[in-house]
C-alpha cells in the first residue's frame, strides 16, 4: 500500500481575498490603499510558500511590514547639526503651517471670493502677508522656487538683452546647477565683468549699454573668498542707469543679529535694489517657495509673464508660507537661537540614560551650521553625543531614521537641530541600534 504524501505546502497558504478581509488589514487599506495593503500581502504569500514563514502568519506578517503612511517618504530626526539640511528637506515647518496645510488640503478659497462669488487674486493672504513682513517692497510675488524666481525675472526682463552679472558671483546653486547655465536657458545673454576676487563699478558702468536688461549681483552663499577682494556695495550699483536684481538665496527677510553678515531682503530694497529673489524653505523657515519683491511696475511684468504659470504655486504651498510668516518662530529659527548651555545640559542627560542602559556615550562639544547656501563659515556653538560609529547605518535605518554626522571614527549626534521632546526618541532609537 502506498504511503500517504504530505499535503503540499502551498495548499495551505490562505487565498488574497480571505487576508485582505483580516479586519487590520481592511482599516489599513483605508488609510494606504487597497493596492499597497496588497502587495505587502502577496510578498507575505510568498514567502510561506517557500517556507519563510508558516501559512498562518501571513495576514500577521502582512501587517507587521505595512508602512503607516501612503508616501514613501520617512520623517527624520535631524541630528546632523546642520540647521537647514538640503538632502534632508531644508526647513522644517512649524506646528501653524502644517496646520496651514491640512485647512488647504481639500477645497478652498486659493483663487475665489466668497463674499461676491467671483475669481479673485490667487493667494492673496499669502501676498498680504509676504508685503507685511517686507514693508520696504512696492510689491511681490511668489513662484515655486528661488531659482524659479531668478528665471522668471531673467526671462520677463532680460530674454534676448544682456545681464551684467560679476565674474566673482558665477556660483553653482547645488547639484550640479550653475547660474550661468541657468540664466543662458532663459534667453539672455551674460555680460560677465570684473575678476574672481575683485569686481568695481568702473567694470558694470562700462559694461551697461542699450542692450542691458538688468544687472546682476548674487550672494555666493555656499562659500567665502578670503583675502585680496573687493566688491562693490548695492547702493552704488543703484546709481546705475538699469535695474539691479539682487539674488539673497537665504531668504531672510530682515537683518538678524545672529547673521550680521547675511544679506536680507528689506536692506537691499533699501539700498536700491528694484528686485530681490529669494528661497522660503531657507531662513524664512517655510515651504520650498520663490520670492519677488520690489517695484511695483517689474514684479507686475513678471506676474503678467506666460512662464508665471508654469512656476505658479501651489494652494499647500501658499497656505505654508502664509502661516510661517504670521506664525510663531519657525523650528529653524529655534534651533539657531538654542542656547548652547541648554544643548549641553539636554546632551548630558541623554547621554547618562544611554549609560545607564549600557551604551558607550561621551559628551562632545562641537559646532553647527546654517546649512541650505545660508551663512557660509558661520558656526554655533554647540553639543552632541559621541558614539561608536558603527551605529551611523542602524539609526539612520531605524524607525524614526536619525541622522548624524561621523567626526574622527565617531558618530556624533548634534542636539541643536533636535526638538527638547524628542530627545527621548533618540535615546530610544540608539538603544534599538545599539542592540541589533
């Protein structure tokens, strides 16, 4: 008589449609899509039917992999140090603006009057709020970036004319964009003057002409030139016959005593500038945005422009930026202004709770950026914890992921950037690295 076979493996592996209906399953369907809930329940299938896994865990397995957000994106604690980190998403918001978003997320007044029923301006409080906090500007205007902003003002005013721009200030913005490439793409022609270390008026008065759309001058906010320069003051090149165009990059938008060197915008417009450019997701602390602001007669040409649409922002985006600058100070501003002494007492206290639960920790006095093309070599005293730095990899890829910096061999966690209530989920998250 033959000897009975064991039922094959695979029989046993539950049908899709009877794990999808496991209720965790469905409320997370709700949440993330059906369609990604079921992805994870098929890889799930799989590997039971390899035999990871016994055919009775799937829908628990399922569950266990399922991401708690649709987006693929991951929240990060920023313990770099560097208080607007480009690979990490510059500023982040403050409670009002997100906030802000969630109120714009579905229909909304962006483009409409309630009270007559008719179109009305796009983003007016947004606008409002911009001048308001610019008092020094005719007018302004917001656009998607700041290099949205520059190329708006290049193509509106300078397409198939020259922009006399200082050979000193020909910077690359990051990842591989270069101004001059960028303004070339617009239509206009640079009129490059003067040397890599020293430009005067003499070189942009010789150049300016019938031609000149604008001149140019560009805040090299990723570097600083040490030694035998010279540059020549805004309100000089104001006396010149055309307009100035001011790129800040940063985005502040008045003079701080913490970045005495930073240029802002309300100064330059003091100074003569008839438009300055700038970022909202840098030292604005704000959304990835583009500001204008400046005369009257050229933000209304830029805003007229056909290429106004294709950089025109969005309703999230003006909802953001509209409570950043009615709101309170953004977290950016709260982590440069953190007082270093606070830093160190909060560093000192993690780093006895990871003792305590065995994790080598030093205390390590160290120095934070501005980061985001904002105050090059300024630093700011600061605080981290020292660890071994084989923990950089598992608590980048932990939950929540928190990102370092290795100095010397070692990983250091700078706390500057890192909000006081978190510093219990960084202690949590070295732990679980320290174990796996």
């Amino acid at each position: 008589m033959q000897e009975a076979q064991p039922p094959d493996a695979r029989r046993r592996v539950p049908r899709t449609d009877d794990v999808l209906a496991d209720p965790r399953l469905a409320a997370a369907a709700k949440v993330i899509g059906r369609s990604t809930v079921k992805q994870y329940v098929v890889d799930a299938q799989q590997r039971a039917r390899q035999g990871d896994i016994a055919a009775d865990t799937v829908a628990d397995t399922a569950v266990a992999a399922l991401p708690e957000h649709a987006t693929t994106l991951r929240h990060v604690i920023n313990a770099t140090g560097v208080v607007l980190h480009t690979n990490i998403g510059r500023a982040a918001l403050s409670a009002a603006a997100v906030d802000a978003i969630r109120v714009a997320a579905g229909h909304t007044d962006v483009e409409y009057d309630l009270a007559t029923g008719a179109r009305a301006r796009r983003g007016r409080g947004t606008v409002h709020a911009l001048a308001a906090a610019v008092p020094a500007a005719e007018d302004v205007h917001v656009v998607n970036n700041g290099a949205a902003a520059l190329v708006l003002a290049a193509t509106a005013l300078a397409r198939g004319r020259e922009i006399v721009v200082s050979r000193g200030e020909m910077v690359e913005i990051g990842d591989g964009f270069r101004l001059p490439e960028l303004l070339a793409s617009t239509g206009a022609t640079l009129h490059e003057v003067g040397t890599t270390n020293r430009t005067s008026l003499s070189d942009y008065a010789d150049a300016v002409g019938p031609e000149t759309g604008f001149v140019l001058k560009v805040h090299p906010s990723n570097f600083v030139v040490h030694g035998f320069t010279s540059s020549v003051p805004l309100a000089e090149l104001a006396e010149l016959p055309v307009p100035v165009v001011v790129d800040i990059g940063s985005g502040l938008l008045e003079p701080d005593r913490l970045l005495p060197a930073e240029p802002d915008a309300a100064t330059a417009l003091r100074d003569g500038a008839a438009l300055v450019t700038a970022s909202g997701d840098k030292l604005l602390g704000g959304p990835q945005a583009g500001l204008l602001l400046g005369r009257a007669d050229l933000v209304d040409r830029l805003r007229r422009h056909p290429l106004a649409r294709a950089v025109r922002v969005d309703k999230l985006t003006l909802a953001a930026l509209e409570a950043t600058l009615r709101g309170p100070e953004p977290p950016a501003w709260q982590a440069l202004r953190r007082d270093p002494a606070a830093v160190r007492a909060r560093v000192e206290a993690v780093a006895q709770a990871l003792r305590a639960d065995g994790v080598p920790t030093e205390v390590v006095r160290t120095a934070s950026v501005v980061g985001g093309g904002g105050a090059p070599g300024v630093e700011l005293p600061s605080w981290g914890l020292g660890l071994d730095a084989a923990l950089a990899a598992p608590l980048r890829t932990g939950h929540p992921p928190v990102v370092g910096r290795v100095e010397r061999d070692q990983l250091v966690l700078d706390l500057r950037c890192v909000a006081p209530e978190d510093d219990d989920t960084v202690r949590a998250a070295v732990v679980a690295a320290a174990e796996a």
